[in-house]
C-alpha cells in the first residue's frame, strides 16, 4: 500500500482526536505532544483498524510510540 | 541469617544519577494528598472493628450497614457454613503450607470441586487460591505465542493481567459492543487460536453482557469462550449458575471463571468446563502449581455454602427485590445511575467528580453506610462512582434506612 495514502488517510482520521490541533509530523508521540490517555487510544486504533480492515494487537501498539512508527506498521499491516 | 533483622528502617542515601523508582508514583500521591487536604476521611484506609451479620458492622467506630461487600447471598455467618469450617479447623489444621499438586490437596478440596460439578453440571472444576489467581492462571495458560485473546476494553485487572502473563496476541473491543467483538474475530489470521473473554456482570456499573448474541459470534468464529461470572454466581439464573445460564448460552461456553469472596461468602478462586483434556491444566498453570493451596476450614465453608446455593431460590428472589427497590428509589431521588433499569446486584451511582465523589462518601459513611467509592484509572470512561451491592439479607426496612440517607447526604453535598 502506497505510504502517502495512508499518511493521509491516518491524518484525516487524527483530527477529531487532536483537540489541541498539534502539528502532526512523523516524530509527533502521541502520549506526549497529542496527550492521548488510554480511551483517546482505543477510540483511535478501532477508527484506524476500521479504515484499513486491520487489527492493530496491544502488543503492537506498545512497540508504536509516534506518527510515523504508526504509518509504517498500518502500511506493513494494510499490504499483508 | 541476616544481621539487619534487628536494626531500625535506615533511608538509603542514592548517589550517582539513577532516579528513584517510587518517582513514577508521585501523580497519584499528589492526587490522594489534595483529596485529603479537603479534611475528608480516607476512603480507602477504613477499618472494621466488629463485623455483627452479613449487612451490618462497626467501621471506624460507628454502627454501619454495609452496601458495599459483594456479600449478595449472605452465606458469611450462616451457622451450617461456620460450623464446617470450625469442624475442618479443628480436624485438618489452620493451613496446608503445599501447593494444591504436591502436599496441598486434602479431601476438602477434593469435596469443593465436587460441590462445583455439581452447582454448574459440569465434567471439571479446579479451584485457585484467588478468583485473581483464577483468571491469571487459566488465561495466561490456554492462550500461548500466537494465540489471540479477544476481550472487552472494560475487563477486570485479573482479565488484563492474564493478558499480561501470557505471550498471546491482546486485541481489545469496546464494551459490550457486538459488531466491534465480530470485526476484529474476523481479522484475526486464518488459523490462528483464538479465545474471547468476557464477563457477565461488569462490576463497575452493574451492567450485563448481551452473551447469547457474543458467544454466538465468537462461535461462528470457531473462538474458545471464557466468561468471567464472579459476580453472577448464585443468584442470576434459575439454578444461580450465572448470566451464560440466564440467557441459555451455558452449553456453548468452554470455562467460567468463578470466585468464593462474592456469593459464596469466603475467598478462593476456579475454573469450571467441560473440555475433556481440561485435567492437564493442574500440572501447567503456574499460577495454580507454585502458591499454597486454600486453608482446610475455608474450602469446608465454601462446599457447604455452595450447595446450600444451590437450594437458595428464595434468597434469589429477596435479592433481586432489594436491587429493584434500591435502583427505582435512587432514581426517584434524582440520581444518575450506571444502567437504566437493574440488571444485577451492583447499583452504580455516578459522581459528578473525585471530589464530590469523596465529599459524598464521607457524608454516607457518617450517617451510617458503607458503600465502595471507584475512581478512575479503575472506572470506565474516567467516571467516580459509588458502587453499591445488595445483599439477600438486607431486609426491606434497611433498604429504606439507606434511601433515606442518600436522600440527606445528597442534598447536604449538593448531587441531588
């Protein structure tokens, strides 16, 4: 799966969730510059799980801490 | 032999740069120091001094009735349940010092499985130190490397914790929500193991599972079934066996986890299924093969309150018509509530905040009632709430006591 389209269809699915409109980049965390707590993340991941038709496992999701860590496995994921 | 044993506790002096471990707790210590600055008692350092019968004991110097000890079929001081376990004091000793699989199976351990063959009409029963120890143990053992564990976001500590221990791919769902459950069933990789776990009460609001339409799905899916009825057991169902019997799925299920500390009135843990090869688990389940067995007086307590359950459908009915009373007469006061209508023994009134969730407390326990203050991370949706548990022995005149003071420690704290 093409890398620009699923930056841009993770970056659509971000805004509702990024209340403070931070600047997204790939070195963005999500604990820290987006300040997501835990139900922020599971509201997220299903979105992006629904999007793609994936399952993001909790034991990957701890592995995935920015933007572009979140890209990269959704593009590993999305092209199995 | 240490030297030290005698000595006064001496602070270390750190040097070098290491930071302290106890620096990750520093939140939650500011936390519970600004609540306590308010003046409130501790909710969480209360004390019994006397226990006097299943709903009434003296905390913290005062005569208190009790709605927040999941004690729902009152079994605690049944004279049939205390006279088994003085019996088994008396003839087996205070305690067993070996695991359950080399010196610490005695026959009444042997007589409380046999008790929950019996209450569940099920093939096997194996019975842990701790309903916690129950779910770690089971979980952490039957979903191995590339397994996957299909479970509600709202799953108690000792669900997540199996999760934890084990090596099995966790994949979360929202709570209660069918089509959430069934898409991620679907993603999961041709071929893969796949276990659901789910509950049939969830604690913190009191509500139930839809489990006749998720254990269906998670069937379809050819998906192990576990269902966690810790705080259905005797009571939800016509023969008490839990919210899988309630809505006719019992049969489809593969493993109820259960627990003694709730209905059945003492502690210990189990695993009740049908699964023919379900013996072998006694020789692979750490957390089942390197602790100590239960104490001799308490299995004798728990088989003898287990069967009495059985018979308990008067108890039942009494339970379920304190629960009703309690949820309409809360409504009517004008408090929000954890469900629309009962569902279980919990009622689950929501706080507006930590705060007035204390203050609220405090005010309960000053006029004479216990209840269980929940905050978050352990809520759902970072909610304060005050969870009240029924019990069968509450009589119809407590009941109403209690509305009452609701009533005036609502207004007095200004919820209501």
């Amino acid at each position: 799966m093409d890398r620009a389209d699923v930056d841009s269809r993770i970056r659509a699915l971000i805004e509702p969730f990024n209340k403070k409109n931070v600047e997204v980049a790939d070195s963005t965390t999500f604990a820290g510059d987006l300040e997501f707590d835990s139900l922020t993340v599971m509201d997220f991941v299903a979105a992006i799980e629904d999007e793609f038709d994936i399952i993001i496992t909790m034991n990957q999701q701890a592995e995935i801490e920015t933007y572009g860590e979140l890209v990269t496995a959704v593009c590993s994921l999305a092209g199995r | 032999m240490s030297s030290g044993v005698s000595q006064p506790d001496q602070p270390a002096e750190r040097s070098g740069e290491s930071p302290d471990l106890f620096a990750k707790f520093d939140p939650i210590i500011a936390q519970r120091e600004t609540l306590l600055a308010t003046g409130v008692e501790d909710p969480f350092s209360l004390v019994m001094e006397r226990v006097l019968s299943p709903t009434r004991a003296v905390c913290n110097g005062r005569d208190t009735i009790l709605l927040g000890t999941y004690n729902y079929m009152g079994m605690t001081f049944d004279p049939d349940v205390i006279a088994a376990g003085q019996r088994a004091l008396a003839d087996f000793g205070s305690g067993t010092t070996g695991s359950r699989v080399l010196n610490g199976t005695y026959r009444g351990h042997r007589e409380v499985e046999e008790a929950l063959r019996d209450f569940y009409a099920m093939d096997h029963a194996m019975v842990f130190s701790t309903g916690y120890q129950a779910n770690l143990g089971i979980i952490s053992t039957i979903a191995g490397k590339g397994d996957y564990i299909v479970l509600d976001i709202d799953s108690h500590a000792s669900i997540w914790d199996g999760c934890a221990l084990g090596n099995a791919e966790v994949v979360p769902f929202k709570h209660n929500d069918i089509d959430a459950m069934e898409k991620r069933l679907r993603r999961i990789p041709e071929g893969a193991g796949k276990l659901v776990v789910l509950e049939g009460v969830y604690s913190m609001l009191g509500d139930i599972a839809p489990l006749k339409e998720m254990v269906q799905v998670a069937k379809a899916h050819g998906a192990m079934v576990l269902v966690d009825e810790a705080h259905s057991m005797g009571f939800i169902g016509e023969n008490g066996r839990g919210v899988v019997e309630a809505q006719g799925v019992i049969d489809e299920v593969d493993f109820i986890i259960g627990t003694f500390s709730k209905s059945v009135g003492t502690v210990g843990g189990f695993c009740v299924s049908n699964h023919p090869k379900f013996e072998i688990l006694r020789l692979v389940c750490r957390p089942y093969v390197f602790t100590a067995s239960l104490p001799p007086s308490v299995v004798a307590t728990a088989a003898t309150s287990i069967r009495k359950l059985i018979h308990a459908g008067e108890k039942r009915a009494r339970l379920w018509g304190n629960s009703q009373r309690m949820h309409g007469g809360l409504r009517e006061l004008g408090f929000t509530l954890g469900t629309e209508e009962p569902q279980s023994a919990i009622v689950a009134v929501i706080m507006p905040d930590l705060e007035r969730g204390a203050a609220m407390w405090e005010a309960l326990l000053r006029e004479g009632l216990y209840v269980n203050l929940a905050r978050p991370p352990a809520t759902p949706a970072n909610m304060t709430l005050l969870r009240c548990s029924l019990c069968a022995e509450h009589s119809e005149e407590e009941v109403e006591a209690i509305l009452g003071m609701f009533a005036r420690a609502g207004r007095a704290v200004g919820i209501i």
